[in-house]
C-alpha cells in the first residue's frame, strides 16, 4: 500500500505534537547535580571520569543555552507578550513558552485524532477537519485564559468596594494611602490582595505611584479600577479629600454591581437558550455520526452536502453572534 501526501502531513503533525509537549514537559535542559559540579572543580584533570563528566556537562550547558536563546525569542516577540498578559490577566502562574507549548501540542493531537477518526472521508474533508481540530487546539486554552479572566475580574470587583471603604477609614485615621493599600494588601483575600501587593512592591522597586496604578489598571482590565485609579491621579495632582472620593466611588460601584445583577437575572434565559440552540445541531451530529453514519456522511462528500454544512455552520456562528448581543447590556 503506498503512502499518501496527507497521511506523511498527519504523522508530522503528530510526531511535532508529540515534541512540542515533551519539551513543555521537560524543563529547559537538565541541571547538573551538585556532585557533578563539585567533582569538575576537584577531581583532576587527568582522569578519565573527570573528562567524561565535563562532556555530560557541556552537552547540558549547551542545551540550556539553545533553550535559552528560544524563550528570549519569544519573550521579545509580540506573541510572548501577548500570552505573557493574558496568563497575568487570568492570575495563571505559566510560564509564556510553556503555555505556547501545550497550544502546540493540543493542535497537533487534536488534529491528529481529527484526520484518523474520519479515515472512511475523501482525504480533501480529512485534512480540512484536521486543520480546523489544529485550530481549536489553539484557540481552546486562550478562551479557557479568557474564561479565567473574567472569573478572577469578577471577583476583583466584588471585593473591591469593601477595599475602598477600608482605604476610606484608614485615611480618615490619619493614615497616607500606601499604608492604607497594604492594609488592603494583608487583610482581604486574593484576587485584591495580590494586586495591590503588586502595586506596593513596584513602588518598593522605584516606581511611581501613577505608573504602578497605571499597570494595575492593565492587568485588571475594568471601569471601576479605571475610576479608582483616575481618583487618585487626580487627587495627588490638585489635592482633595481622598477619603470622601473613597466613600462615593464605593457607593457608585456597589450601585453598578447591584444593577448588573439584576440584568443577568433578566437575560439569563436568552443566554442559556443561545447556548442550547448553538450546541443542538452539533449534539445532533454527532449522535447521527455514531448511530448511522453512511446517512450523515453524506453532508462530508464534495458538491452540495458540503456547502449545505458549511452554509448551515455559518448560520449557527451568525446566530450565536446576534443572540449574545441582543442579551449583552454594559453597565
């Protein structure tokens, strides 16, 4: 049996699935243990183990280098940074090199699985869900990155009318405002907690106030810390009573909070009904698919049946769109 261009395409794609999540796996070269470390600096030069181990260590360095020159690459890339803030923003303790792995791997397999699953298809249908599969491989863990964003940021802002009552109280003790933020700091739970021990430890490293509240309003991407963070801004600035401005910030969002609230009560049917009428026809399928699947597979031979479904995909994505905008009112 002779071998076809998309099967050499899918085993490439699942032998580079396969690397790319061993080395997420493996850390960037192994390091040396202290014993070794220790006899290359007493053992004589003359010794055959001595040379044997200096070999290992080369060998070790020079794959921490390559690792290395790799992770700085892609730090510097636009890419990097893009990952690296989304991991800040979701509260994810990864690593940006780590997390593009485990994308890379992800694709691979799924497309993997995607191309070996259809295996009675026309090969054009076979790679073409093979690269769809690869795709949602990639954007799967950046919507599950999304998805604990707007967990922690909801979070955030729940707490955040109790930080700035006690803020409030704090400065009308007498107290300046960065003492008041580390109380905040030490006292209140995560998420709050580590951001603002975030903020108080960039002002220990030099940083200004304005500018360590500017990357707090980057890493918490919401109205109310743009509202906090302007207050403040504007009261080291022209001066003012902090305190009070406090105490009507809080009250503006814990108002915003209580509305929001009642909105999601209002539009939670049309949002659940834009989840169930999305994920019907594609359950559908997929049932057909295992219970009879010489009548759905039809729909995957070319002509018609494959520009009904993707005309038919189209419309769902279309769908979807519109519901969740008739139901998204900003507060």
């Amino acid at each position: 049996m002779s071998v076809q261009p998309l099967d050499l395409v899918a085993a490439g794609l699942a032998a580079t699935g396969v690397i790319l999540f061993w080395l997420g796996l493996v850390k960037f070269g192994n390091r040396q243990t202290l014993g070794v470390r220790l006899r290359l600096h007493v053992q004589a030069d003359g010794l055959a183990a001595s040379w044997r181990e200096r070999d290992e260590a080369d060998e070790q360095r020079t794959g921490r280098l390559e690792a290395a020159r790799l992770t700085q690459r892609l730090k510097r890339s636009s890419l990097g940074l893009f990952v690296q803030s989304q991991l800040v923003r979701a509260g994810v303790t990864l690593l940006p090199e780590h997390f593009v792995r485990l994308q890379a791997a992800l694709a691979g397999v799924a497309a993997l699985l995607g191309y070996l699953v259809l295996g009675s298809t026309v090969p054009p249908v076979r790679l073409l869900v093979a690269l769809l599969l690869g795709a949602a491989g990639v954007a799967v863990p950046l919507q599950v990155l999304r998805f604990l964003e707007r967990r922690r940021l909801a979070a955030f802002e729940r707490q955040l009318p109790q930080a700035i009552d006690a803020m409030a109280g704090t400065l009308q003790a007498g107290s300046a405002l960065p003492p008041a933020m580390e109380v905040i700091a030490r006292e209140m739970p995560p998420p709050i907690s580590v951001e603002f021990r975030r903020v108080l430890r960039e002002m220990d490293l030099g940083l200004s106030l304005p500018d360590s509240l500017a990357n707090l309003q980057d890493r918490v991407r919401s109205a109310d810390v743009v509202l906090l963070t302007s207050a403040i801004d504007i009261q080291q600035r022209v001066g003012g009573d902090l305190a009070g401005i406090f105490k009507g910030i809080s009250h503006t969002i814990r108002e915003r909070l209580r509305i929001r609230s009642e909105i999601n009560v209002l539009t939670a049917q049309g949002r659940y009904s834009a989840y169930i009428i999305t994920a019907l026809p594609f359950a559908m399928f997929a049932f057909l698919w295992f219970a009879n699947r010489a009548y759905v597979s039809k729909l995957l031979e070319p002509g018609i049946g494959g520009t009904m479904l993707a005309v038919a995909i189209g419309g769902i994505v279309l769908g979807y769109y519109f519901m969740k905008k008739i139901v998204t009112i900003e507060v």
